[in-house]
C-alpha cells in the first residue's frame, strides 16, 4: 500500500535522509525506531509533503499506487486526514487551545465528507466512544486545556481516525504521556488498527513501545534504515551493533547485579552510608 | 473587578460616547446660531461651556464635534484592524520571501508620519473626512500588520497547525481559523489603541485645518478657533482639549486593561 524507494531528503546539499526501500501493506502495523536526528520525523513527514520548504525530496513514495511526491499542495490536502493521517506526540500542543473539542473532531469530517451538521455531531460522539472517552456528551463543549494529557490524545486519535483512514502515522504517540496512559493509548491504537484493517506506523524512540505494536521493525540511524525485520526477529537476533545497543537501552528496572554495574561503587551519602 | 484601568477606561468612554449619542437628538442649544452679542461669554448657568468668538454655545460645539472626531476614529480604526490583520496574517502565512516584501512595504508605510500624508492627500483630494480616513487608515494598516506578524507566527509554527494541515487544511483557514482566534486578543487590544491613536491624529489634522471643513465642526476645528485667543479666554481652549484627553484616556485604559485581562499568563481562566 506504502512504497518507498531511494527516497532522499536533504538540505542545502546535506543529506538527511536517505532510504532505498520501505514498503508496508495494508493493516500492516510497522515501526520505526531510531534515536532523536535519526530521521524517523522526516520520513514520515515526507509521506505526508509537510516538510519545511528549505528541505528537498527526492525519490518516490506511493500511496495505494499513486505517487505522492511531486503534487500539488491541493492535491495532497486531499489525501491528507482521509487517507493518510497523523497523531502526534505532545498532544497538548497539537490540539487549537481556541476552539471546543467536539468542533476540532469534526474538522476533517466537514472538511472531508458531505455530512450534513447533525450527523457530524453524531458521529464526533461515535468516535469518542469509540476512543473510550468518558462523556462525550459533556466533552464537546470543552476546550483542551481542560482535559487531562490522555484525554486529549485519545482526541487527538478520534480526529486522526474520524475519517478511517487507511494509514494512521503514530509519531511518537505516547512520549509526553505517563506511563499508563502511555499502555491504554497503545492499546486503543492497536484495537483500532484491527477493528479497521488500518495500517499504523509507529514512530519512536523507545523500543519497548514500538515492539510491544508493531509486526515489523525498521531501525534507523544517521538517516538509513540499518536493520528491517519482524520485530521478534529484531528483538532476539539483532545484527547490527546499533540495533543491539538499542535493545540494551531499554530501560527495565534493573536488579541488585545491574546497578552495581551501572554505578559501580556506591557515592557516599550525606548519612555517611 | 481584575482590572481597575479597564473600569475606569469603560467610564470615561462611556461619557464621550453617551454625549454623542444624545448629540444626534439635542444639544443645549443650535450649535451653529451665532449671537454676536453673546460672544466670549465665560461659562455660566445658561452657557454650560461658554460661548466661542462668534457666540455660539461651546458644549453645544463639543458635542456635535465629537460626532465627526469619533466617526473618523472608528472608521480608520475599522479599516486598520480587518486590513491590517489581514496583511499581517498573509506575512505570516506566506512563504519567507513574500513575507519579507510586505513586511518592508508595512514600514515604509509606518515610517511616512500620517500628518505629512494627510497634508499631501489634501492638496490633492481637497480636505475633508476623506482625506483624514484614508491618511489614518495608510498608517493604522501598516502598523496593525506589523503587530500582528510575529504572534501569527509563532502560533504558525506550533503543533496545532501541523496537526490542522495533517487533516488537509488549507493555508487559508488555518490563517483564519486557527491562527487568528489565539491572535485575537492581541487585535483586540491594537484596535482600541488604534482608536485612541485615530482621535489624536483626527484632533491634529483638524487643527492644522486638513480635516473638518465648516460647517461641519470636530474637536480638533474648536481648538484651532480658540488659539489666538487663549489668554482672553483660557476655557475655550482647556474644554474641547479636555474632551480629547478624556477619549484618548478613556480608550487607551481600555486596551490597557483589556490587554491584562485577555493574558493567558495573567489570567487563570485562559484566553477568551
């Protein structure tokens, strides 16, 4: 469904990017992970044509067997939200602090369909059930700053979602997020993405959150793709030093052996321990 | 009440436009009959204000005056504000280049003084309102676009935005219904600056004699009437300088207050 092939992305003559094959097929969840610079961003925003007007793109991604590089602006708009869409990952930031929740869900339903004002409204609470939001009723007529973090991503979701799109982007979905809430989001994304045969790309930083999503893996470092596979493939038999470096920078509680490791001999504290 | 400044701003506007108001239905008396007799009269009972050099009623004077002082006001600070914003929305919303070219257009505009555009308008246009509102408004659209440029881009470059165009926003309601609702207060507080700044310069051009044409009087025409003759009778030029000064306060605690009051930071409530 998503093609990508020799993409490049540059600026000034400075490569950024550089990507020689990435495909994913319909209701495939992939992920992408790789450190903060390496590229994970850019690559999605080139998917979608928002990168900054100083960047040049070269290369070919298609998109259900159309090319999406080189369109127009209006063309893109058109497949932006109903196709393609996109969550982001401070959602307190990517939510317009000026206008009710109920109206910002419905944006690209206006924007996208013919649904006349009352059916919109109905379906805005449609997908906040369907987002387990609490309420929705009573949310509508919220504006963001009174919802919690978790709320407004599962927001931000309803409204990536309201036009079942066939690819949903996850950047960094849950990273401003609390733990929790950090597990509930994934796991809303990944019923979604099976209720609907949506496919997701799962952008982060964090291994243990893509791994615990996605089907497939890339791992990206300095702008190329250094490892591609299924994820349990990835996990148990890396073969990049990269990739395993990833992997041992998975932060999990570490015992008594570990710490030890870690901070070697213990500071002297002001008790005198 | 948050803000003392807006109340008292609220007060003494409300006094400026009450008295127009009421000036479209009665003054005290014609204030155009001219009685000879009566001229130069100190105020007293019957002539609250007194009377100008040709024995009319000066409150009368002072009250239609403001009929025009404000109807220029408003007018330009209209003109300003939508054009304006508009301007500076498009600077902000087009690309690095063409932001460029309007922004240097805007000061060019802000650097040419309002006066010396009116005086060159009058010459040409002949004086009158006209000539006031366009040289007003040739200095408020530039001004207005310069205030509203950099609040439009940082909200221009925030995540909402993006997210807006993820959905398949165009540029140009994402300029207008993202960005310009969390620039609103900002406009807001300008436009009543603006109105302020409009009554001021009106006054000024009236008094250089490039606005108000008789019959029609204004505020800035009363004081020019009454300068040779400031020392026989003081009140006829500290009254209508005084109603200037009530207005020009008046609108200007207003934006004062109102730029207090509408700041996210300030207020707990948030904006709007």
């Amino acid at each position: 469904m998503l093609e990508i092939n020799n993409l490049r992305i540059s600026i000034a003559g400075k490569t950024l990017v550089e990507i020689d094959h990435l495909s994913a097929t319909p209701g495939e969840r992939l992920g992408l992970v790789g450190e903060s610079g390496s590229g994970k961003t850019l690559t999605v925003l080139s998917i979608l044509g928002l990168l900054p007007e100083m960047m040049d793109v070269e290369g070919s991604i298609t998109f259900a067997g159309q090319e999406l590089l080189g369109k127009s602006d209006k063309e893109l708009a058109k497949i932006r939200g109903r196709d393609i869409a996109m969550v982001f990952q401070d959602p307190s930031r990517s939510l317009n602090p000026t206008m009710k929740i109920g109206r910002q869900i419905g944006e690209s339903l206006r924007l996208h369909t013919d649904l006349s004002k009352s059916d919109i409204k109905q379906k805005v609470i449609e997908l906040m059930h369907g987002v387990q939001l609490q309420d929705p009723e009573k949310l509508v007529t919220r504006y963001p700053h009174e919802l919690s973090g978790g709320q407004q991503q599962r927001v931000m979701i309803a409204m990536a979602i309201s036009c079942k799109p066939s690819l949903l982007i996850a950047d960094e979905p849950t990273t401003a997020l609390d733990v929790t809430v950090q597990q509930e989001i994934l796991k809303l994304l990944l019923r979604l993405s099976n209720e609907s045969n949506m496919g997701v790309i799962f952008v982060s930083h964090n291994l243990g959150v893509v791994q615990a999503v996605s089907e497939r893996i890339a791992v990206m470092h300095n702008g190329e793709i250094v490892e591609l596979g299924p994820t349990s493939q990835i996990i148990d038999s890396p073969t990049v030093a990269y990739t395993k470096a990833l992997i041992g920078a998975n932060p999990s509680i570490p015992n008594e052996q570990e710490l030890s490791r870690l901070l070697g001999t213990r500071f002297p504290t002001s008790r005198g321990e | 009440m948050k803000s003392p400044q807006l109340l008292l701003g609220i007060i003494l506007t409300g006094f400026v436009l009450t008295i127009t108001f009421v000036s479209f239905f009665w003054t005290p008396w014609d204030p155009i009959g001219i009685n000879v007799e009566d001229r130069l009269l100190p105020p007293n009972l019957s002539h609250w204000f007194g009377t100008d050099r040709l024995g009319r009623d000066l409150f009368s004077q002072i009250m239609v005056g403001s009929q025009n002082t404000l109807f220029v006001a408003l007018i330009s600070t209209i003109v300003g504000a939508v054009l304006g914003t508009s301007l500076g929305l498009a600077a902000a919303g087009s690309g690095p280049r063409w932001g460029a070219v309007i922004t240097r257009i805007s000061d060019i505009g802000i650097a040419l003084p309002s006066i010396l555009i009116a005086l060159v308008l009058a010459t040409t246009l002949g004086p009158g309102r006209l000539s006031v509102i366009i040289a007003i408004s040739f200095w408020f659209v530039p001004v207005t676009a310069r205030v509203v440029v950099g609040p439009a881009r940082q909200i221009l470059a925030l995540d909402f935005v993006e997210a807006a165009m993820t959905h398949g926003r165009s540029r140009r309601y994402i300029l207008f219904r993202q960005v310009l609702p969390n620039i609103a207060p900002i406009v807001i507080v300008q436009t009543s600056m603006m109105f302020a700044a409009g009554i001021l310069i009106e006054a000024s051009l009236s008094f250089l004699g490039v606005g108000a044409q008789p019959p029609t009087t204004s505020w800035g025409k009363i004081l020019m009437d009454s300068q040779p003759l400031v020392q026989q009778a003081p009140y006829y030029t500290i009254l209508p300088g005084a109603f200037i000064v009530i207005s020009v306060l008046g609108f200007n605690l207003i934006g004062d207050g109102l730029s207090v009051l509408l700041d996210p930071q300030q207020s707990k409530k948030g904006v709007v």
